[in-house]
C-alpha cells in the first residue's frame, strides 16, 4: 500500500499563485475514462484531455475554479479535445499509471491512445491555454513523454549481497536524526521503514530508537479534537500539516501504531491507535459498518482546514464539516479490516474484532469479482485492479491469525489464485489492472507497482508459511523476480519493503501453535498472548482437532489433556506451555537464546 503515501504526498503538487481569469466560456463537458472516449476521439479527430484529480485535493479545486474556467482554455478545449475527468481514488489503474505526477494530473492523448504530455500539479490558465494550442499546432510527443525502461527481472528470488547493502544503507542514510521519520522535507510514516526497524527492534537498539522516535513525533500529525492523522507535514518538524484524512493514511497509522505498542511497550503508541481508530469509527465508517474513502481539508475557500482544525470541537460543530468521499472500496476496506485486527491483536478487544467481521461480510456480500477476487467499486464494466484483491486477500489472512477460523485462510487461498490468474506478468513480478480484452492504450505495457508486488510477495510467503501450499511459494518468488530486479532494487530509492519481503522468503517467522478447543478458556489466553507478542514476523497457529489435520502439518503434536501452546523454532520445537505468562517467558528465551 506505501505508494498510496508517496502518491497522496505529490498529491496537489503546485505553484503558489495564479492569474485572475477572463469571464467563462461555455462549460466543459467532462467525460468519463472509457473505451468509447477513444472511439468518439478517432471520428472527430479530437485529442483526449485527462484531468487526474482527488476529491480531497485543495489544488484539484483550484485548478477547476481557474484554469477550467478560463475563456481561452476553455474554447480551445471546446475545439479540439475530448475532456475525461477521473478521481484517481475510483480508478486504482489509472491512478497507479500516473501516480509520478501527483493530483492534479493532465495528461493529452491521441486518439489512440498513445501519450503526448503528462503535466504534474496544477497548471495556471495561461499555461494550459499555451500547452494545448502547442499540442493542436504539433502533436508530436514531448519530452516529459519517453519510453520506459525496461526492467529485467532478477534470476534469483531473493536480493543479491549488494543490493541488500544499498537498500539497507539508504534505509538508515534517509533517517532524519533530528526530527525524526525518512526524508528530510515533507514528513509522513514511511510505513515500512518503520515496520523494518520494529521488526529489527528487539536485537537492534538503534532500530528500535528509530521507531519509538518516529512513533512519537508523527503524533504532531494526529487530530487533537476529533482524532485521525492528516496527510503528511511541509516541514521537518512534523507540525505543519495538510489537512486532509485519507482513508489509506488512517488505516496504515492504525495498525503501526498498534504493532508499535505490541514492539515497544509505549501506551502512548496505544492510544494513538485507538485515536485515529475512533475517528474512522464516528466519522468514516457507513452503516453497514465499511469505511468510507476520505475527509477533504477544507470546508471551503474561506473556512479552510488551517482555520477549521484549529477550532474546539464545539466551534467545529457549528458549521458544515470538510467534504467525506462516501464511496466504498473493496482495497480501503481490506486495509481497515486488516488495522482492526492490528488492535485486536495488540488489546484482545473483541470489538474490534467484531468490526472487522463485520467489514469483510459487507465486502464480500457486495464487491467480490468471483474466483476469490475483488472489483473497487462493485462496476461490472472496470477493469479489476490488483490492489482490491491483494488488500481483501491480506485481511483475511489477519482476520485467520487474530480467530484460528479456516474459512479465512480459504479465502485468503481463493484472492491470491486470483492474483496469480489474472495479474502474473510473464516475466516476473504482477501487474496492476487486468485490462478486458487485453493490454492497450495506456496500458500498453503492463504496469507492475513496486509497493504492491512487495505486498503479494509478502502475502503470499505468509500464506505458503500457514498452509505449506508450494504454489503459494512460486506467487511469492515470482513478485520477487520484479521487486529484485537490478534496476528497482538500485538502492537509489527509499524502498524499504524489498528488504522486508527478502528477510521474510529466507527466514522462518516467529511460530506459536496452540493445541486445544476454541470454546477453551485455557486455549483462548494461550491464543491471546500469542497474538500480543511483540513479533512483527511471525506464524500463529490454532489448532482445534475436531477441525481435523493442520493446513500446515509441518509439526505434530501430542495429545494432552488441557490447552497448551508449543513454540517451533528451526528444527524444534519447545516442551508444551501451559500458561499465558509462562508462553511469553518461553518466546522470549526462544527468540532470544543468547540474551541474559
């Protein structure tokens, strides 16, 4: 999910100022993305004008109240252009095609397809005016439009020596020491570097430095009033934020928060958690108990979100709030149901495991694509995207390690076949739209996002280490051929993630079995402790033999007469523990056999 975060950072890229306009020509007639835009863009001899928006998006808004609503901008589009309007939000392949050039996008197409300029941020009306006459003058690509190169996929699914030392120097080289958090100018949770430096926490006392600092500082982000995180901070010291909630932003701040207490202990790390959790709960989520997209940051160009966040909850409440995007995802529902396990596991508090249930019921009723994939919004006519898929197919497999119940883990099967069937670049790593009818267009080449092939790469190595499936292991190696190819794993980008799913392929988790009923109060603590452990990588088995074999049989297991957990570590296995205190006593000797 981390290029929703570097995308949402570009997000409303922009030049401070702008012109006043000449008084509005006709409207524009906005279109929306299809086939058929193409069609009609052939017979007239039209080009194709893509504005790539946010509804959250301050400079989207400022763009359409000048630019599109400049006389000579507008005549010239009346002229010779085809105008497709697109909330990235709804159209996760167009969005993962431009995502490099921020919201607003404008992108010009001929009638075929093929791209002639791609334009990041907002552009001011006598910029536009001057772009398109260029474009209807000469309509030979220009320079921001160049071929791609092409990556060639590593020959071994894991990182070679030197890329692990280039990705790992750049991951603590890009550490700001002063403030805090990677980077050093806009300032946001790089999700997997902080998940990297948890999961290192516990052996590395300068990792877990680096996450406990960044945990602390990225609270200046955090709502104070009503809770949720905003975007990300245009300085260094975390405190000078763009206001927009984003529903990508809530979910991920909410399980790193969660994992973060379970790592480090901090209650403060808890209750941030708990405070964007309950943001998302009262002002995010549906009726039906699925979550929303996002929360603009502006109530208008008046009441913006600098005046309106700094206001008591009372004073907010006397006005209209900030804009809340209504539409329901399957890909932002599959990242809340997966941040509401994250609690779960971190407090033992059903309710959230409750809402979770009851998210992916609502999903699964209402957006399946069937053979265990997912559509974004519940259209019969989009193409499917990989990310709805890959996030549902994550959130099962959370919702089997907090419950111990197999028909998660067969739902977490079914998603990741059809990842596989419908998303497998030949040669190597998975692409983000399954496009009907083949691949054209703009997506002539497949489009294969780094961010996500970490995700099915870690995804499906966790779901081979559950259920022992060798296939699910080729789908892991697989994204790794991309992800590890020497042009993506350069070390010349802050890609942490890599580095995070080669530990996973070429080590063993942290594994917890316990042995016993699942209506046993012994075995329920035994779970539960095993859940709370501070593990980032791990395995957590429940094993109920009325259920029958283990989908992993890896271990047997003897036959006792009470719940016990067993903890398996290489080739061992410890003597059966019978007590929740004395399984995190065990885990700790067991994790850590040389530590006094």
């Amino acid at each position: 999910m981390q290029r929703f975060l570097y995308a949402a950072l570009l997000a409303c890229a922009a030049f401070a100022t702008h012109a006043a306009t000449a008084p509005v020509a006709p409207a524009i007639s906005w279109q929306a993305w299809s086939d058929d835009v193409f069609t009609q863009a052939r017979a007239q001899k039209r080009f194709v004008l893509l504005d790539l928006e946010a509804v959250w998006c301050h400079w989207c808004h400022v763009m359409d109240e000048t630019t599109y609503q400049d006389r000579t901008v507008r005549q010239l589009i009346g002229q010779q252009y085809l105008a497709v309007r697109v909330d990235q939000d709804a159209d996760p392949a167009l969005s993962a095609r431009y995502q490099d050039y921020g919201w607003p996008a404008t992108i010009v197409l001929a009638a075929d397809g093929s791209e002639i300029v791609k334009r990041r941020g907002y552009l001011p009306p006598e910029a536009m005016a001057s772009l398109l006459a260029a474009i209807i003058k000469d309509p030979s690509p220009g320079p921001s439009v160049v071929a791609e190169a092409k990556v060639q996929s590593a020959h071994s699914p894991l990182l070679s020596p030197g890329e692990r030392r280039a990705l790992s120097a750049t991951y603590f080289d890009s550490y700001d020491g002063k403030y805090a958090g990677w980077g050093s100018v806009q300032k946001f949770i790089d999700a997997d570097s902080l998940e990297y430096a948890l999961a290192h926490a516990k052996s590395a006392p300068q990792e877990a430095a680096m996450a406990r600092n960044t945990l602390a500082a990225a609270q200046a982000l955090i709502d104070p009033v009503w809770g949720g995180v905003f975007q990300y901070s245009d300085q260094r010291d975390w405190k000078s934020p763009h206001f927009e909630k984003i529903m990508s932003f809530q979910t991920q701040y909410v399980r790193l928060y969660a994992d973060g207490y379970r790592v480090l202990g901090d209650a403060a790390f808890l209750k941030a958690a708990q405070s964007i959790d309950g943001y998302v709960e009262h002002f995010l989520t549906s009726s039906d108990g699925v979550v929303y997209v996002s929360q603009d940051a502006d109530v208008d160009a008046q009441l913006t979100g600098h005046l309106f966040y700094a206001m008591s909850d009372a004073e907010r409440r006397r006005h209209p709030n900030p804009r809340i995007d209504t539409h329901v995802y399957a890909r932002e529902n599959g990242w809340e149901i997966t941040a509401l396990a994250a609690l779960y596991d971190a407090t033992g508090d059903a309710g959230y495991l409750a809402r979770a249930e009851r998210a992916a019921a609502w999903v699964g009723s209402h957006r399946a694509a069937g053979a265990g994939g997912f559509s974004h919004e519940g259209r019969a006519d989009a193409a499917v995207a990989l990310g709805d898929t890959l996030a549902m197919g994550q959130a099962y497999l959370a919702l089997y390690v907090a419950t111990g119940e197999r028909s998660y883990l067969s739902q977490a099967r079914q998603a990741l076949a059809f990842i596989d069937a419908h998303f497998a670049v030949p040669a190597g790593g998975y692409a983000t739209v399954a496009v009907p009818g083949g691949a054209r267009g703009v997506f002539r080449e497949a489009v294969r996002d780094v961010d996500e092939n970490i995700g099915v790469a870690r995804f499906a190595n966790s779901l081979y280490r559950y259920d022992a499936d060798a296939l699910a292991r080729k789908h892991a190696q697989h994204a790794m051929r991309y992800i590890a190819a020497a042009q993506i794993a350069d070390g010349q980008h802050l890609r942490t993630g890599i580095l995070l799913a080669d530990d996973e392929l070429a080590n063993d988790p942290t594994h917890v079995t316990v042995v016993g009923h699942k209506d046993d109060a012994g075995a329920q603590s035994l779970h539960g402790a095993a859940l709370s452990y501070p593990a980032v990588y791990r395995r957590i088995d429940w094993w109920d033999k009325r259920e029958g074999a283990m989908p992993n049989p890896d271990v047997s297991y003897p036959e006792l007469a009470r719940a016990a957990a067993f903890i398996c570590t290489g080739n061992a296995c410890s003597q059966p523990v019978f007590g929740a205190a004395e399984l995190v006593q065990a885990l700790n000797v067991a994790t850590f056999p040389d530590r006094p």
